[in-house]
C-alpha cells in the first residue's frame, strides 16, 4: 500500500483503526478488516432504528458489524486493484454525510451516497432503471409531490426514504407510508418485499398506498424524465435549500438526468390509502427464530375492511404541520 493512503501502517502494533478527522462531526475512521482488506467505518452511538437495504457494490462489502466502539456501518474494500477509486468513493460518501443534522441521517446520507456510486459504476444505457424500477419511482414521486402540497416540500423531501432502502418510503412525524405500485389489470395481489415493509413502528400509524401505474403510447401520459422535471420544479421553486436532498434521493433511486427515459409512458391513477392495523392481512414480527429475508403475498380485496378516504387520509397527514 502507497505510504500517502489513509490506511497506511494500520494492522500494526494492534491499530486497526484512525479517526478521519478528530474535529468531524461524525465518528468516521480509516480502518482494516481482516484480511488487512481496507475499509471505511462509521461508529453510531446507538444501533440503528431501521433495517437498511444496503448498496451492492462488485469487490466492496458493506455491512453492520458490533465493534469496541459501538454498532458500526463499514464499507469494505475486497479488491485492492481498486485501491483508487475506493478512496474516492469514501471521501466523496464522507463529504456527503458531514452535511447531516442528525446520525441517523447521517447514516442515510452514507448509504443513500454508495447506492449512487452503485449505479454511476454501472454505466452505460443497458443499465437504466427496469420497467418495474421505473414503476416503483413513478409512485413514491406521486406520493411525494402530494405529500408536499400537505406538509410543504421540505418536510415532504425529508420523510422520503424509499431510495435510501428503508423498509418504509415515508417516515414523518408520527407516521408511516408505504407505497405500492402495479398494473391497473394486474392480478389483485400486492408482493411485500420482506417482513419489515408492513412491521408496526413505536409512535407512528402506519398507511398503504396503492397506485395503479400503467404504461400507455405517445402521446399520452409522461416519460420518468417529464415526471422528475415536473416534481422537482415544484419542490425547488417553494424551497431551493433542498436540492441537494432532492439530488441526493433521486441519485439512491438509481436515477440520472443523463440517462434517456423516452421508452417509456406511464399514466398514474388517483392512490387508494388504507391503515395497517390489528388484523391487516400481514405478517407479524418477531418471526419464528432463523427465519428472515421473507417475501409474501397479500390479496388486494382482505385490505379492502381497511381502506380509508383520501380526503380523511390526508387531514390525518397534515395535522400539526404548518410549513405548508
């Protein structure tokens, strides 16, 4: 290893490990792990309060580990030809985080940053966002640009999780959203994608939302492109300060303004809401011990006893917001 890399002389003497910066805001140190593989660690003060998706990268690991200093996030080099770019992966994903108010979003800043080093690393048009990728965004960014319209674009950019991989798209004062997408003549089913999508959450309520999303010819409904454009001038024309969040959540999803969405179309139909409460059709935790990475079906017409007007819906949303 190079004399002038940050982790050069660690895995001597018993040193594993060096702060990035004794003044940084967050606990970030150069480490290695075994192996001596090079890695990047971001020691929490507490456990995380959410189960993450975390980013897949070809020759990096990343990963929760419980070390000496407390519950950590790492991200681990297993290639050491690519020495270079990982350490401008973590300069860049470290710079991005220093600008968080708060750990936990510090710690979505992180993972939110690598998933777009995921997607820049992949390149190329063969590798845009699937049709059901596609899908999928086109619904969180309906919900978002209403959920704005009710508790300002501020509060609305920071509720959205979804792109970071939390296991819930929204998360806002004392509530919960998790978006559905599919095909209006689709088989009437939803697929849950593990056991935390549906999962109570202490102090929060937690709602579905289901869109019919579907695609059509030109030249009816908008491309991806048309959607983001629409959205994004909406929500930077009432508050400019967050385009780096709005940068930062579309960069997760795997979006890119460079990328050419024209293939596809898509027609979005008015959300049917409903309440996850005692006796939703779901599955409940804690699961049985050595069970985990669940997916499961749910049948559209067992959460019809828990729908719940928009309108209704959306006065429950707004309470106690008045940056609108």
């Amino acid at each position: 290893m190079q004399s002038d890399r940050p982790w050069n002389g660690l895995g001597r003497n018993g040193v594993d490990s060096r702060r990035v910066d004794q003044f940084g805001r967050w606990n970030f140190f150069w480490a290695v792990m075994p192996k001596q593989d090079p890695a990047l660690a971001l020691v929490l003060s507490s456990p995380p309060t959410k189960t993450e998706k975390l980013p897949t990268l070809r020759s990096l690991e990343t990963g929760f580990a419980t070390l000496s200093g407390g519950p950590t996030f790492y991200l681990r080099l297993k290639d050491l030809d690519q020495l270079d770019l990982f350490e401008a992966l973590c300069r860049d994903v470290m710079h991005f985080a220093e600008g968080a108010k708060t750990e936990d979003e510090a710690l979505d800043r992180l993972i939110g940053r690598t998933n777009r080093w995921h997607y820049l690393l992949r390149g190329g048009r063969g590798n845009l966002l699937t049709e059901e990728e596609q899908k999928g965004l086109v619904g969180e960014l309906t919900v978002l640009i209403r959920l704005a319209a009710l508790v300002g674009p501020q509060a609305a950019i920071v509720a959205w999780k979804g792109p970071t991989g939390s296991p819930k798209d929204f998360e806002m004062h004392g509530h919960c959203i998790e978006v559905k997408s599919r095909r209006a003549a689709a088989q009437p089913f939803l697929q849950i994608s593990n056991e935390f999508q549906l999962s109570d959450v202490e102090g929060h309520r937690l709602w579905l939302c289901v869109l019919a999303v579907d695609k059509v010819a030109s030249p009816f409904g908008e491309t991806l492109d048309d959607i983001v454009k629409r959205v994004g001038s909406v929500l930077l024309q009432a508050y400019p300060s967050i385009a780096e969040d709005w940068e930062r959540c579309l960069s997760a999803a795997g979006y890119r303004q460079e990328d050419d969405y024209a293939d596809f179309r898509w027609v979005v139909s008015s959300p049917a809401w409903h309440e996850v409460a005692a006796g939703f059709p779901r599955v409940e935790l804690p699961l049985p011990q050595g069970v985990t990475d669940l997916k499961y079906t749910i049948a559209l017409a067992a959460c019809e006893a828990f729908a719940i007007d928009t309108g209704k819906l959306e006065s429950v949303l707004s309470e106690g917001y008045t940056n609108v």
